[in-house]
C-alpha cells in the first residue's frame, strides 16, 4: 500500500502535467492534438502569406460527391469543344448573384450544390457555400479563434453559371488524377442533376498528402488551429 505522501506526491505531479499540457496547448502545436495547417505555431503570420496559401489551395480541391460520377483527384473547371479539344483548366466559379457578375475562387467555396438546371437559357443555379468570407488580411487583422470563425464567417450565395460558349464550348467540371490509365475525368455541368453536390475536403492524418496540399486550409492560421473547437487533427483526433 502507498504511503501518504506518495499519494500526494504522485497527485502533484499530475497536477504537473495536466498544467503544462494546458500551457503546450495554448501556447504552440504538439503531441496528438497537433492541428493540421500550412503554418508552424510561432509562425509570424502575414497577409502575403495567407494570400499565397489561398492562392494555392485553388489548385489542390478534392472533393467528395454525391449525385454524379464525379472527377478523380483535385477539382477545377474547363472547357471542352464538341471535338474534344479542351481548355486550360480555371479554379473560379463565375457567373452571376443577384444579377451583379460575380467571381469566386475555389479554396473560398466549402461545398457546391446543384439547384437546377436551365437547359433553354444555358445555365445551371449552383449554391455555393462560402467559407470563411474574410480576405487574408482581415483574417490577420482580426485574429480569430476557430468558434469564431465558423459559423459567424459562413455565407451561401446562388449563383447563375453559363454553361456554353460559343467560342470555348460546354463548362466541365475536371479532375487533375487519372481513373484507370483514363484521361482525367470530366462532367458536363449542364448534365450533374439537381441536388447533387461537391462537398471539397483537405487532408487528414488519415490520407496522404503532398505538403501543398496543406494549403487547403489556408484560413486556419495560429489563432484558429489553437481553437480547441478545431476540428482538423493530426494523430487519434483527426477528422
């Protein structure tokens, strides 16, 4: 049986640890708690550098998705002639809100829903969710946690996309991996039915990633990833 005191020695040590991991976590990343971001935790965070993370992400979009035969690998849009001939891939979803043009790109958009199609005036309504709808250098400006983030910086927005042009032909959706020793996937966006929809994912502990792929989270900067409430983990934890 242990004595008393070594009760309370081992009670104090725990004390001990519990403190100092409460500190660790405030105060950088680590152990299996370790968030998933582009940016190290005594990283001096600037809005050049969250602008380059954005940009980035565009071009590294998985997704998952329901209600289509979707494309493999990272999502984008082109546009491909009746002779096959395609286009340069685009990684903005334009089109028109409220009847004002509009352009969005990508790594802003959390998931696309299809609403309907309107095949007589070529055009498809998508849903968009928006997140976050803060520019890099308002988010370093504010300096947000993640519950403040989300959902307070969470928007949706219809929007009216042509899906033809004359000169470039029908607006696809592409993926950037090969199915099968296929070429890259690609739908017609005017063929996806409605309520289908492209819900974009970033890495995880559990998938293998290319480290610009972690640019997918380009708005969870130090102030966010400490978040408790983050829920993009490394290790047991992640999501």
């Amino acid at each position: 049986m242990r004595s008393l005191s070594s009760k309370l020695a081992l009670a104090g040590a725990a004390g001990v640890l519990a403190v100092l991991a409460a500190r660790a976590w405030s105060d950088g990343y680590g152990g299996s708690l370790e968030p998933i971001t582009p940016y190290a935790a005594a990283e001096i965070v600037t809005p050049a550098s969250v602008a380059a993370h954005r940009a980035e992400a565009k071009r590294h979009m998985p997704a998952a998705c329901s209600g289509f035969e979707a494309p493999t690998g990272n999502l984008g849009l082109a546009y491909i002639r009746t002779n096959g001939q395609r286009g340069p891939t685009m990684y903005t979803w334009s089109g028109s809100v409220d009847g004002k043009r509009h352009d969005v790109g990508q790594s802003d958009i959390a998931s696309i829903r299809i609403i309907r199609q309107d095949p007589s005036r070529r055009r498809t309504l998508v849903s968009l969710l928006l997140f976050p709808t803060l520019t890099p250098t308002a988010l370093v400006k504010l300096q947000p946690s993640y519950r403040m983030l989300d959902p307070r910086f969470r928007k949706t927005v219809a929007m009216w996309v042509l899906t033809t042009d004359a000169k470039r032909g029908d607006l696809h959706i592409v993926g950037d991996a090969p199915d099968e020793g296929m070429p890259p996937h690609a739908v017609a966006l005017a063929r996806i039915p409605a309520d289908s929809e492209i819900r974009f994912r970033g890495p995880t502990s559990a998938n293998p990633r290319d480290p610009k792929d972690l640019s997918f989270y380009w708005w969870a900067i130090p102030s966010v990833a400490r978040d408790r409430a983050y829920p993009y983990h490394e290790g047991p934890m992640a999501s």
